[in-house]
C-alpha cells in the first residue's frame, strides 16, 4: 500500500473515536499493553511529559515542546486530532511524521493489531511511541486523547504528569459532573511522579489531592504559584500578546511574548511554567531565553494552529477550535472585546456535545452560516439551525464548511468580523487554514 492507501485502510478498519464517536471509543490498557509488547515496549525507551485537561491540553503541550526545542533538545510530540494531515498527530522538532515511516510501520504490524481488535487510537499511540523510540527522542510531550484513566497513553510512566482544566466535555464517557471527570483526568497520576494541575478549580481540587495522596505524587496547582499579566491589551489583528509573569508575588519574567492570544492561552501558561521548572529541577537545562523563544514562536517551532488564528483582515477572520462550552464562553467574551461593525459566525458542531449550552452563549446580534463538518460525527447544519433558531439565533444553512466560510466572507465588509469554529473538524476544513 502507498500513504493514501494506508490512511484509507487505517479510516475505514478501525473504529476511529474523532469520526464516529462512542462507536469508536475503546476504553481500557490491555490492547495498547498488548501493541507495547509486540513492539518491544518503545513506550519504556524515550522520557515523556504526559498531558491531560478537558481544555487547554493541546496547546499546552505545544508550547511544552517549543520551550524544550528551543533549548536544543530533540523533541516527539503526541496529540490528536489532527487538523490537515494524519502525520501532524505525530511531530519530531515540530516536523511531522514521515509518510514512508507511516506505511512501513503499518505493514510490519497490521495484523498484530487486527489481531488484538486495536482502535484507531490505540494503534496511532503504538504507532508514535515507536517512532519516538526509534527516533531516540530526548523527551516526548504525549497529550491525552480522551480522559486518563483508561486513555491509551496512560501507558507511560512520565517524568511530570499535567491536567490543565476540568469543564464538562465527553459527559457520555467520562462522567456527566465535574468531580467525575475530573477523577478520570487524575488517572494518569503516577505513584511517586510529580503532578501539576494549571488551573485550580474547587469542585475538583478535592479528586486530584486524593489521587496524589493515594499514589505518593507530590502535587502542585500551577495558578497558586504561577501568574501571567497582561500588559497591553493586543490589537484586534495582532498575533500574540505580551505577558508579565509573577512567581510567589514576584515578578520572574518581564515583557514575555507569547505567540498565541487567545484570553484562555494566560490560564494555560501557569501550568506550562510549573511543568519547566519541573524539568529544570530534574535536570533539562531550559535557560530563560530558551523560555522566551518557546513562548513567542510556538506556531514556528511546533506547527500548532486553530488557537485563534488570525486568517485574514478587512475584514477580521478568526477561527478557533474551542468545542465545548468553556471553550465557547472564552471565545464569545474575546469576541465582545473585538471593535466591529457587524459579526458573522460560521458554526458547526458535533451531535454528542451539549449543543444547547454551547448555543445559549452565542450573541443573538451576530449573523450565522450553519454549516457541517465532513464525518459522521458531524450535527446536520439543517438541525443545528433549528436548535438556534429556538434560541433566536438566526442565519443561513450551507453545504460545507467551505461554502459557509466563502458565504461569509463575501457578505462581511471591511469593518466586520467573521469567526468560525464550534468544532475542531470544522476548522480543519477551513481551505487557507
């Protein structure tokens, strides 16, 4: 089989959680225990970071990878889903996997995990730890794909694990209160390896100090320690903000770019810091202009997009793949901020989210282009538009993404803003992306 070919058998044989949904969710180790021991336990040879959250954990480990690059480290990184193409699940020093390694791979193992009936994920987790392994990676940031507790990167034991915020998402998997989740997220909390939670969040500090406890994990909440201030407001195309960064009331980091602006990205850092000093106290010579210059050219370093990209002016175009109603909170009151004339929302959700939250956030002034992603998971945008129109959100249904975005930046003038999101497989549809 060519690279296309793979892609196709590895899409239509394995049941793939991001596309079909809870059809294609396997919880529990024993396959990935199973794909790990066939493939001589490659999980056991590279040093890692293990990331979880409900939000927030992608760009975390993003910016995780870009600060340990630029201090001269080879670097895997692990997360997913992916926007364009499969290989950017799969990073080494910001460049994705290699097709040829892609195809080689699954030759040698595919009927080991038919054999083992592997999902999606599980086999693109044997797939990554390999690579790293191969690569003979200085460290591996992994971010979780769903949960912890029974995710298939829980396999690893981490130099530091992370969770970086606790929100209702996957309520139908994961528990539908927030200390449920929560105590799923704490599942990757190792016995005797430290543990850092970014944000702390009374209704679930609780799961994670008991978790901690239980396993002999020292543990720290980020925010009680770490705090990042912003000191100009950025202008309404700019593409990053600047920062002042407080440590125990003093302040350790002066002027910091970061190269990301959505407003959620300052309650991610605290944990991002944590983490560094971590690694620095295990021994990773991370100097602060290695900090700096993670912080300020993550996207180059790391090829992260969909974290409030900038994608056009006159008009303003922003997308954003916030996909639960957090997410859509911070991205609704960022869009307030923003000086406008008129707003134009290309929206797009999943069936299994709680659409009805997410709607009730959205501004009623603003003019909509529902449209849907191009996977089953998708809600038809005739019934999306249904469900906010009941809400009095009012607009227009479109055949695709593409079609809604064009529609909108057709009709948006020079003075409006246009936004589009509500699901990351919406974004990825997004052509100039």
């Amino acid at each position: 089989m060519d690279y296309q070919q793979t892609l196709d058998y590895l899409y239509a044989r394995l049941p793939m959680f991001q596309r079909v949904g809870a059809a294609g969710y396997k919880p529990g180790l024993q396959r990935t225990e199973a794909l790990a021991q066939a493939t001589g336990h490659p999980e056991r040879q590279f040093r890692s970071v293990h990331v979880a959250g409900t939000n927030g954990k992608g760009s975390s480990s993003h910016l995780l990878a870009a600060v340990l690059q630029a201090a001269g480290y080879r670097v895997g990184l692990y997360t997913s889903p992916h926007l364009k193409e499969f290989t950017e699940r799969i990073r080494l020093n910001g460049q994705p996997l290699e097709p040829a390694f892609l195809v080689e791979w699954v030759a040698r193992w595919r009927a080991t995990f038919e054999q083992a009936e592997a999902s999606f994920f599980e086999v693109c987790v044997a797939l990554a730890f390999d690579y790293f392994a191969q690569q003979k990676v200085d460290v591996a940031v992994v971010e979780v794909g769903l949960g912890g507790r029974l995710d298939s990167t829980n396999i690893l034991q981490p130099l530091v694990s992370l969770v970086t915020n606790i929100s209702l998402d996957h309520q139908a998997l994961l528990g539908d209160t927030l200390p449920l989740i929560a105590a799923e997220k704490a599942g990757i909390i190792k016995p005797g390896i430290p543990a850092i939670i970014s944000q702390t969040q009374p209704e679930v500090a609780a799961a994670f100090e008991q978790k901690a406890q239980q396993e002999g994990a020292p543990l720290v909440f980020a925010d009680q320690h770490y705090r990042a201030e912003l000191l100009r407001a950025p202008a309404p195309d700019e593409a990053s903000q600047h920062l002042r960064i407080w440590h125990d009331d003093e302040v350790v980091l002066d002027d910091v770019e970061l190269g990301l602006v959505g407003d959620y990205q300052r309650l991610n850092l605290p944990g991002v810091l944590a983490t560094v000093a971590e690694l620095r106290r295990q021994g990773f010579i991370i100097e602060e202009a290695h900090l700096r210059e993670g912080l300020r050219d993550v996207t180059r370093l790391t090829g992260l997009r969909g974290r409030w990209t900038i994608l056009g002016r006159q008009p303003l175009v922003v997308c954003d793949t916030g996909h639960n109603e957090a997410g859509i909170r911070f991205i609704v009151e960022q869009l307030a901020r923003l000086p406008k004339r008129r707003l134009h929302m290309v929206l797009g959700v999943v069936q299994d989210k709680d659409v009805s939250k997410m709607l009730a956030l959205l501004p009623h002034e603003a003019t909509y282009y529902f449209c849907q992603a191009t996977i089953p998971r998708a809600l038809p945008a005739a019934e999306l538009a249904v469900q906010a129109a009941a809400l009095g959100l009012r607009g227009t249904t479109y055949v695709s993404v593409p079609a809604a975005v064009a529609a909108a930046r057709a009709t948006a003038e020079e003075a409006d803003v246009v936004f589009i999101g509500g699901s990351t497989f919406v974004v990825a549809e997004i052509e100039d992306l």
